[in-house]
C-alpha cells in the first residue's frame, strides 16, 4: 500500500487540526474544510510520486499556492490531500538575452517582481494579493491585476510550464520558445485551467524592460459613459499603464477607513484613476484639457512625486479592505469595454428594483472591461440574511453579463464559488469539451476534483 | 443522401482540373495534390453544413486560405473537399472603444492592416505574404513574421474566434475580451492547430495604437555571438521593433538579383537590421556607439526617409526570392535566443563535415530566436539528386534541435512536411495527449486529415 511516508520526509507532511485549518483553504469563505493531509513536496518528481499515490490510493490532490484565491479554488473540502509548493520556492534560472526566469510554482510574486527589479527588468503583472501569491497559482488562475491595460494577463508571459498531468507524466511545454510552430500549445491549456488538469511545478517567465517612472492622474468624471471618452481620448495620445475607476461611494469608504483627503473640493459620481510614463506627462495634459473641454471631466489632479502617486494609488487599492466590514455580496465579471456602461446600468437598475435598500460599490479595471461589483450589507440584515440575499441575487446578474456575452469571472476563476453557474458564460458544447479535455489530462478525477467542473 | 450541391450553390462549387490544381494545394511542392471538389462557403451555417456533410459521406475536408503556407498544411491529395474561405472575406464589426474588428476567415492579412490604418489604428502581425494570406490561416498556424520581437504573435491579437468542430459544433470562444476566468481557454488550443480541431469562421482580432514612424539601421557585425550582445545593447536603450540578421552571402544573393548597393564599403560576415520609432533615434545612436566601442560593430547606416527605410528593409526582405533559382533546401527552426550562436554553429559545422560543397545562406528573425535555414544547390547537382540530400539532411538537423529543446517548425507549422519528425520537439507524453486533443475536437478525423499528426 503506497503511503505519504513513502514519498515524503515527516517535516514535509502535516496533519495536525490548525496546518489542515490553514492550507485546507483560500481566502474564500463558506465551504467546508477538510482535507487529510497537507504535503510539501521538493521536486518534480516528489510531485509526480504523489500522484502516483494519489491514482494508488483514490485520493484527490488539492494544489495550492499564496492560498489568495476568492473563489474556492484552493478549498479542501472532502478528505483531499492538499500539495502546497510552500517549498519549491526557488528561483532555477535566469537567461538574460532571452530576459527569461526560471521558477518553481511556489516562488511568490513579490519576490519575481523583485527579482526582475535587480536583474534591471520588470514582472509586469501586479495585484494586492502579490505579496503572498504564488506563480504557480498565478498561472493556474491567469491572474490579472492592475497593469492588464499594457501588459496583459500572466498567461502573457509564461514562456514555458514543466507540468505534471493526473496521470503522472510530467510534461515540458515550450521551454521558452518565442516562436513554436509544433502543434497544439498546450501551455495556454494549463494557463487558467485551476489545477484541474496538471499540477504546475515550473514556469518559464518573460520579463519585459525597466518601464519608467509612473505618474497618476485621478480625474473626476460625472458620467459612466465619459469615463471610456477619457479612455479612448488618453488612449489616442499616449499608452496608459493603468486605467481603473471607482465611484463616488467607493470613494467615501476608503476615505474613511483610510483618513485620507478627498482628491477634490466637490464630490463627483466617478473618479478614473490613470497611470502613465513620466515622459508622456505633456500627452497626458493634452488629453486632460481636451476631456474637460468636451465636458467628461470636471477636475483632476496628478502625482508630483512617487509618494503622491502611491498616495493616489490607496484610493482605489484601499477600497476592497475598506468596505470588508459590510461584508460585501461580491462579483467579479467583465463585458467588453463599449458594453460597460449600458451592463453597469443593468446591474444598477435591477438591484434598485429589486433590493432598493441595497447600496452598490463600484470598483475595477473598467480600462480592461473588468467590473467588481460590491454590494454592501446594510445595517439591518445579518450576514446569513444578506448572503442568503446575493446567492439569490446571483444568477438574475450573471443572466444580465450572458444577454452581453460577459465573463461571470473576470479574474477570480471558477472554483467552486461560480462553477453551478458556468453555463452563463460557457456553452453547452464548450462545457462538454471542458469536461472531455478534463477526462483526457485527469482520466482518475485526483487533480482538483469538484473545482471549475462538477466531478 | 447528402450531396454538396444541397448545401451550396452552383458558383461555390468546382471541380474542374484547373480549379483543383490551383485551390488543392499551397506554397509547397512535393506532395501530390488529389482533391475531388474545392467549396466556397459564404457563411458559419454554410460550413457547418460541410461538416455534416463530410460526417455523413466520410470525405476529409483541408481548410484553405491564402494557401501561402510551406508546410504542405493545405494540400489536399487524397480526394478531400477543400474548404475556401476566399467568399468569406467580409470584416463584420468594428468596436472602437475595445479597438475590436470581428473578421471572417478570408480577410487577407493586408486588407486588415489596411483597415485597421483606416481606423488610426493598427494591425502589427506583418510578413512577406501579408498580400495573399488570410487572417484564418494567420491564427490556424499562430503566423508570426518581422515584428514578433515587440509584438508577438497572431496568437496574442486573437480575442475571440467563431470555430466549428469536426462534431459540426459552432463555438463561439471569448467573444472580444480582455479578462475571462471561466476555464478552459479553447481559442488558444484552435490557435495554431493548422484546420486539424476545427474550421476557423471568424476572428475578432484586437488593434494596436498606431507606432510612430519607424527609422531602419544596418550593422555589420563581424561574429554570430555579437549579434546578441548588439541586440542586448540596443534593448536596454529603447525599444525595437525588429531586429533581423543575414549573412554576407545572403547579402550577395540579394544584392545580385535586385541590384541593390553594398550598405558598407567593406563586406562583413553578418549584418543586423534594426528598427524602431523615430522618437528612439538618439537613444539608438548611443547603443551604436556603445557596440562600436565594445568592438562588436564595424559599421552602420540608418534610413534618412522612409524611402532609405523601405531600401534597407529590401535586404533582408528580398533574400528568400533571391535564393529561390538555386531551389534551397529550406529549415525554419527556433531555439531560445540564448542559444542561437552555439546552434549555428552546430549546423555549420554539420553541413561543412558532411557536405562540404554546400553553401549554407543563414537569414532570419534572430531577435527571437527564429533561424531559416537555406542550403544552396551546388550547380553540379540535379534539383531531385539535392533534394533526396536534403531529405537525408533533415533528421540530423533536427537532432541538432532537440539537443537544445528548440523547435524543427519555428512558424511555418507542421503540416505534411514536419509531421513525421513532431518528435524531436514534442515528447512521446505530448503527441499521445495531442491525439486524444484531435480525437476529443474530430472524432471521425475529417478535418484536415494526416495534417500535423498521423491519420
């Protein structure tokens, strides 16, 4: 009979009630814990022994990374043994002319940004969670962030993946090609597949050069639809690094929690917040001028200095822990770009008819078509009440992302908080071609079993 | 039963011995080519017919679009039906706001490009053929070219694709946008699958920013392994937009067909071209003179007009013409970047021990790791006698590929000419799990049948 013991040393397996509490899940609530084990492989190959122990032995393997996931995706809910890559956290190689990094899955994204930054060169991908995710789940959840806008997705920049399917082959995807005209790329396969069709132990990242010192702009836009006028008005004279948006509400939260100055003498409904090279300053003012004359903006201010840009950059990085205490019904979803004020309107109207003492808090990468919609608990409902509500809430809103042919999970993956609801944005027949590349990479069910697509 | 003219009108059919000659086969010689009809569906519903067509008559159809491809991947010759998309040749929708145009297959490359200009808006996927290929075939085989090095590939421009399976099944995959974490990301596996998944109906294609006008460099550069510290040099003062290498003897072979002046009084064993935005011209001007002073560059020009910048591209661009009346024996291989110096070497050195009369004309896209290789027929030689040597040639070279994980089909594909040495850069693991893609995406093996993988 194979055992854990037999793969492992002691210190690299736990099973003890608070290491199962804590890598038994994400930073999702509301599903049950229960893994059996939590194991700690060094290597490839302890990675791929544990699936032949997993197919041995009928047990699932639950991958997990920084455990940031808001989703489920990491949750151990039935007796799995979660691999966490807590331990291969090294660094492999570095590849200069090729502007190439070598990680094993566990290496946190802080630490590539890091890394990059001395080697004089830029991991572009960013979000708050960066100091505790890791590659691995990164690559696994295609994870976005804050610079999508000119840098694109993690997906972007995987080079190459040495993988470990669910029948214990491990597998070298590209191995840093630029250009690799072989057949099926199966990289882009694994890239947001959640750790339901390999278990990712290695990832070749491309860097990309220095960019300069960033500038921020906050403008005050007093409609929705201004807000893609300004977008497409910075767009057509120089390349933003970011552009997100948050609204009046949003504002007010984060304020208060923060104590921080509002950015204008009069309120407005909706703040962009734009970030820029230093060099393209006098683009930007240009830009700037014409949005006011055309009436879609009515203030502004921008960053003297790196201090003030950061200063500006708490207003809409501060607004997710600001509104936690109203324990927000939460959504991530995305529309294409032209389609953002008409669906945001949608939204707005269906919960002011619907649950007219309910308050939506506006916030996201509107640059990139990604909406996070909070809406926030009022005062008078419990916390069961309230979620009771937004599992209510939930399919009306994903029917109104389907009618605009959305994403019901922008950035945040499926797991198993949307996977009931996957049909909204997947077809039928995609949903049973997910299912049969499933069955090809994991014939046993082991990998991730119950996430992304019912077992 | 099922007949084609159920399906399409009489004009959309032919299957006279001309039309089958022309429309049975691409770029590539070689292969017999043995259609028994060519079709030329107007819509999705039209090519979804087809494939129900084909199920029911057990008859293979071969995708075609610009038929530029020199891998043999639209040849037909075995009496399949070939698939034109030259009638689908419409640009459906353009969506500023996402910088979105939704395509049919048969838009051809330059007509997209076109149209994006038309828009202030830009199409950055270019290459020789960009006037007769088709934006279909660009994503069926990821086409790359001359600008990948800022740009990447079709690949990262695809943000939706309309696809029918070999199940007749239309899917409708990403639909335009940017983040999208519901699972599976099937556009990514239909990119570069060379017609063997599906059949490519329409494209929504992203848009770049209009560059500023480019500036063209030539240097002459005197050793292999200089070319990536100039690339080196040059990348950590702006940003390229190409940076491609030929040979002095590819030079003569250019300069002797289309009369073109020596760039430099003296002849160097290897010149870089080099371009980038006007705007970058001073910092470009330092890293010559860095390169110059490091002793890695002899010599240099650079474009004054867009005339001088077009004459200089000419050098490079009129190799692979230049070099067809001594009927090359062609390779388009890639390894990382990194190892370009070490992997010419290793042909050279082959070539010269094993065929010491054969020329070797080295050109291509060095700044990712992209190498045509062209062999010269020796006058002494009869076209059939070189190409049974070059055949003989094949297995080593690629050898040589694999000893460095590089790839034997850089972006020319697969097709019928690489097919049967997928496994000098795939491993045995992935051609089965390619397989079980195919047999999951066509089960009864009609589209482009024997392309890429084995029937």
């Amino acid at each position: 009979m194979a055992t854990l013991q037999g793969i492992l040393a002691d210190k690299q397996i736990k099973s003890d009630a608070e290491s199962l509490a804590v890598w038994g899940k994400d930073w999702t609530n509301g599903f049950p814990v229960a893994p059996s084990a939590v194991v700690f492989p060094e290597s490839n190959q302890q990675v791929q022994a544990l699936v032949e122990y997993a197919l041995a032995e009928r047990v699932g393997l639950v991958p997990s990374g920084g455990r940031t996931g808001l989703s489920g995706g990491a949750v151990a809910g039935n007796g799995e043994v979660v691999v966490s890559f807590d331990r291969m956290n090294r660094i492999l190689d570095f590849n200069p002319q090729d502007r190439l990094v070598t990680c094993q899955a566990g290496v946190i994204t802080q630490s590539l940004q890091e890394y990059a930054a001395e080697q004089g060169l830029y991991y572009p991908v960013d979000f708050a969670s960066a100091g505790s995710s890791q590659i691995g789940g990164n690559v696994a959840t295609n994870a976005g962030g804050i610079k999508v806008i000119r840098y694109g997705l993690t997906r972007d920049w995987v080079a190459g993946l040495r993988v470990v399917t669910g029948s214990g082959e491990l597998l070298d995807c590209n191995a840093g090609l630029v250009k690799n005209a072989t057949g099926y790329d199966m990289r882009h396969l694994f890239v947001g597949s959640e750790g339901t069709l390999g278990l990712i132990c290695e990832v070749d990242v491309r860097l990309a050069a220095q960019p300069a010192p960033q500038m921020v702009m906050v403008l005050g836009v007093p409609q929705v639809v201004d807000l893609l006028n300004v977008l497409a008005g910075f767009n057509q004279r120089l390349t933003l690094s970011a552009f997100e948006f948050f609204s009046d509400l949003a504002l007010a939260k984060v304020r208060a929690h923060r104590e921080l100055p509002a950015p204008f003498a009069t309120p407005v409904a909706y703040y962009a917040l734009l970030e820029f090279d230093e060099g393209s300053l006098d683009a930007a003012g240009e830009a700037f001028e014409y949005c006011v004359e055309k009436g879609w903006v009515v203030d502004g201010v921008v960053s003297q200095s790196q201090a003030q840009a950061a200063a500006l950059w708490q207003l809409r990085e501060g607004i997710s822990e600001s509104i936690a205490p109203f324990t927000p019904y939460k959504n991530d979803l995305s529309v294409t770009i032209q389609q953002v004020p008409e669906f945001l309107a949608d939204v707005d109207q269906f919960v002011q008819d619907s649950y007219p003492d309910f308050e939506v808090c506006w916030y996201g990468h509107i640059g990139d078509g990604n909406l996070h919609l909070n809406i926030l608990r009022p005062q008078h409902l419990s916390v069961e009440e309230f979620m009771a509500k937004g599992h209510a809430m939930s399919p009306k809103i994903f029917a109104l992302v389907q009618a605009r042919r959305g994403s019901i999970s922008a950035e945040h993956g499926v797991g198993l908080l949307k996977r009931d609801f996957l049909n909204y944005s997947r077809s039928e027949a995609e949903i049973r071609l997910m299912k049969g590349l499933k069955e090809l990479f994991d014939p046993a069910q082991i990998l991730n079993p119950g996430k992304l697509l019912k077992a």
